[in-house]
C-alpha cells in the first residue's frame, strides 16, 4: 500500500524536476503534463486505495437495496 503511494508520489516529485531541467515548448509541455496529473491526484488515489472488489460490491448492494 505504501510502495502505491510512494509511486504516486515520486511521479509527480519526477514530472517537477523534469519541469525545472527542460526549457521552451518542452517545458510548457511538462508544465500542463503536471498540471493534469496534480489536478487529478485525488481521483487516483481514490481509485487505488478506496475503489476496491469488495467495496464495489457493497456499493452495488446498497443500490440494488
């Protein structure tokens, strides 16, 4: 579970350096990259730590109910 976050993580630490290092039309591009990816870092926590088998199942449940 933390080796995910960690990963989650270092990508975006990743995509910041990457951004620092770049110059021009690249680093415009690595900008709007990371921009995206911090703007939808909650959704992919989400989906990797709470969206699991089993809670989709009991969401399921509770609709059908």
């Amino acid at each position: 579970m933390l080796l995910r976050l960690f990963s989650i993580m270092a990508l975006t630490w990743s995509l910041n350096i990457l951004y620092k290092m770049t110059e021009g039309d690249a680093q415009k591009t690595v900008m709007w990259i990371n921009l995206y990816f911090d703007a939808s870092f909650g959704i992919i926590i989400f989906v990797l730590f709470i969206l699991k088998r089993s809670t989709l199942r009991l969401i399921l449940k509770s609709i059908r109910a």
